[in-house]
C-alpha cells in the first residue's frame, strides 16, 4: 500500500507542478464555453450589406403592400431595430431588404423559376419569392389545389428575410380576406387571439406545512445545468485518464518502468498511477466546481446551481476515472507505438462517447424507459445519471444506487483485468498485443 501511495504522490505531484497543468486549467472552461463567447461576441456583427429580393406576384395585390413594409422598415428615421443609436452616433446594424417586382410575362412558371435561381447564383439577388395567383381570395381556397406562396434563397440558414416577408405577406393577406367576407377585424383579432400559456415547475410545500408558489420554468437552465454537468464530467475524462495511455507507453519504450518494476509489483505501480490521476482529476474538479459556485451566486443565479449533487457527481467522477483510466492503462501497456495506440483506442473512445450522442433524448425524457436502461449501461452510468439527476424531473433513488453499484463493479472488472495486461504487457517490446492476446492474458494472468 505504501508503494502505491508513493508513487500516486509522484504522479500527482508531477502533473500539479507543470505548466501544462495550469494552462489545462485554464484552457478547459474556454474550450467549453468559448463557442458560446464567442456566439456573445458576434451577436452584434452582422453582414448589413443591402438583400434584394425579386417578388413574382401572381396576385397582383401583394406588392405594393410588401414595397411600402419594406421602405418603412428601410427608413433611417423609423424605430424599427435596424438603425440604433441618436443623431450622429445612429448607425445601421441590420441589412436593408430591397424589393424587385418580375413580372411573370409569358413564361411559364418552372423557366421564371429557373432564371431568377441563376440570379441568385450569380449573386445579382439574395432570394426570390414566388406568389400564386389565388392566394388572396378566400372563396377559392380548396385542399387539393392551396395557393401556395413558395420563398427560394441558397442560403437557408439565413431566416431574417424569410420570417419577415412571412409576416408581412400574412398580416396583409388576413386583412384582404377579413374585408372580403365583410367581417369586423376588430371581433376577428378578439377571437383569434392567442392566450400565453405559462410555464412553471411543480407546486411544493414547505416544512411548515404552507404551500409554496411554483416558480416559472427556465427551460435554458433545464437543459443547460445537465448538459454542463455532464460535459465537465466528460472533459474531465478525458484531461485526466487518456494521459494515462501516453505516460505508460512512455515509461514502457523508454525502458523506465524496467527499472521500476525491480522494486514495485506492476499491479501496484498501475494503482499508483490511478490513484494520483484521481486525485490530479479532483483538483481539477474543485477549482472548476468552486469558480462556477462562485460566479452563479455572483450573477444571481445561485438557485440554479445543483449543489445537492455534488456528492453524487464527485463519486460519479472517481468511479469513471478508475474504470476508463484502467482502460487506458492497459492500452498503453500493450502497444509499442502511437499508431497502434490510435487503432486501440478508437473503440473505446466509442464507448467514452455515447453518452455525447443520447444526451438530448435523455434530457428531454430523464425517466423515459430508454434514458432509464441506457444510464444503467455502466460505462454511459457516470454521465447519464448525472445528467438525469441534474434535471427538474429528479429519478428515483434505487437507480442511481444501481447504477453505483454497476459501475463500481465494471470498474473492479476493468481495474483486475488491466492489471493483468499490464503485468504482461508492460515489458513486451517489438511487438504489440492483438485483442484476443490481451482476452488470454485477463483470463489466465
């Protein structure tokens, strides 16, 4: 036991003191939340540059309303969001859209199409929008034949100019047919009008028996707290164990752990090795647990922290180090080259990611039968629960027990079967061990 101590303290001792270490500290939060940085910081750096848009309208009505939308939405002097700022500090920050009206003339409608198509290809026009004829009229409204109002553009992911030609477009058409039909747009709007239906968590009642007010529901904080939960747990995976792999395979080819294996078993010198990553990974941990706690609390959001948790998340986190971190380690004794490496790794870094692939479905439905059984598959276990445990819908406490108890065991599995690999492995050089030579040596040591 003293040994492994020893040599966890080197290890951890190794990683804290380097300068890799502080600049993975550091580096991890702006890799997670760099992408959302920088989505703050573009926010307002938008392409303002002037989108026209060829109109065909088959109606013959639809225009004119959509020109004049357009010139007071184009109008420096109109509040419309797309000029801010007062007098000489009021600038543009939204693009202008400017109308073109094509008239059908005697083409049909697939030519029309396809020639305004090369303009925007061309790049002469952003986008085109072709209107039927019969779109307006409401007695010739039929489902086998609907008017249809289709917008084209190759740039789909752009949606600014299609939602507001849809709104324009709609408002006017529901105007024209309210007057058609000679019905009081007052009595209209009172009638379709929408009721806001709000979202909030469940009723509770406190220890003094009285009744608490359900709060109203955040539905960002409810994917978001999960979802960063179980990214920090993931990255923590990977900062912390895949580096097992490269210092194994280091020491091996270097000829180092020869001479460390005159005086330590190999099964001690790989605990040692796995309780200083756990304990390099807590570290770690801490900070990152201790700088988000402290800067929720400071944006008045310290309601959302899940702070019951966290027993159940660093217990998690110990468990998956041991179990992947094992893994790792056998990799790395067995293999005499990264390339090999690469080729061994890549199954179970499969199996590191899944959770990555299901998380949203579980999200969504944290007690659906399927986020139930695939949180149960142990080595999905320390993410999934994790990220089920963090959502409002809560599970029940047998499953997390279970799902301890799963990984406990699968890592007992994973950390007996590793050393044996290691013990062989270790010293093998020229060669590396193929799958089913390391299956011969687990079994039979």
């Amino acid at each position: 036991m003293r040994k492994m101590l020893v040599v966890a303290a080197r290890e951890y001792k190794a990683a804290v003191k380097s300068k890799a270490f502080v600049i993975g500290l550091l580096a991890l939060p702006v890799m997670m939340g760099g992408g959302l940085a920088v989505q703050l910081l573009l926010k307002d750096k938008v392409d303002t540059a002037d989108k026209r848009v060829a109109v065909v309208d088959g109606s013959g009505v639809l225009y004119d309303a959509l020109k004049e939308a357009a010139q007071q939405r184009n109008d420096p002097k109109s509040e419309n969001g797309i000029y801010t700022g007062e007098g000489q500090e009021r600038k543009q920050v939204l693009p202008r859209f400017i109308l073109e009206r094509v008239n059908p003339e005697a083409k049909d409608v697939e030519t029309l199409a396809f020639e305004l198509s090369q303009r925007v290809r061309d790049r002469e026009l952003f986008a085109f929008l072709l209107i039927d004829p019969e779109v307006v009229s409401v007695g010739k409204q039929n489902q086998s034949n609907k008017p249809r109002i289709v917008y084209h553009s190759n740039n789909p992911a752009y949606r600014d100019a299609y939602r507001w030609l849809s709104g324009v477009i709609n408002d006017h058409i529901q105007t024209m047919r309210i007057a058609e039909l000679n019905l009081d747009a007052t009595v209209v709007k009172q009638v379709t009008e929408r009721v806001w239906v709000e979202r909030r968590t469940l009723v509770t009642r406190d220890a003094a028996g009285t009744i608490k007010q359900a709060e109203k529901s955040n539905e960002l904080a409810a994917i978001f707290v999960p979802m960063g939960m179980m990214m920090l747990m993931f990255a923590m995976i990977m900062v912390g164990a895949q580096p097992l792999m490269h210092s194994v395979m280091e020491e091996k080819m270097q000829r180092i752990a020869e001479v460390l294996l005159a005086s330590i078993s190999p099964f001690q010198l790989m605990m040692g090795k796995l309780i200083g990553t756990v304990c390099v990974s807590l570290t770690m941990l801490s900070v990152y647990l201790l700088g988000a706690a402290y800067g929720i609390h400071r944006a008045g959001f310290g309601e959302m922290f899940p702070g019951h948790l966290i027993g159940w998340f660093v217990l998690y986190q110990v468990l998956a180090i041991l179990m992947f971190g094992s893994v790792f380690i056998a990799v790395g004794a067995a293999v005499t080259d990264l390339k090999e490496a690469q080729s061994m790794i890549l199954p179970v870094m499969l199996i590191v990611m899944v959770p990555l692939f299901v998380w949203i479905k579980v999200a969504k439905e944290p007690n659906g039968l399927f986020s139930v059984v695939v949180s149960l598959f142990p080595p999905a276990t320390p993410m999934l629960m994790t990220l089920r445990q963090s959502t409002p819908a809560g599970v029940p406490l047998w499953q997390p027990l279970l799902g301890i108890a799963l990984v406990l065991l699968t890592t007992l599995v994973c950390v007996f079967a590793a050393g044996r690999i290691f013990r062989v492995g270790i010293l093998m050089q020229g060669k590396g061990a193929k799958i089913g030579e390391m299956l011969r040596w687990t079994i039979s040591g």
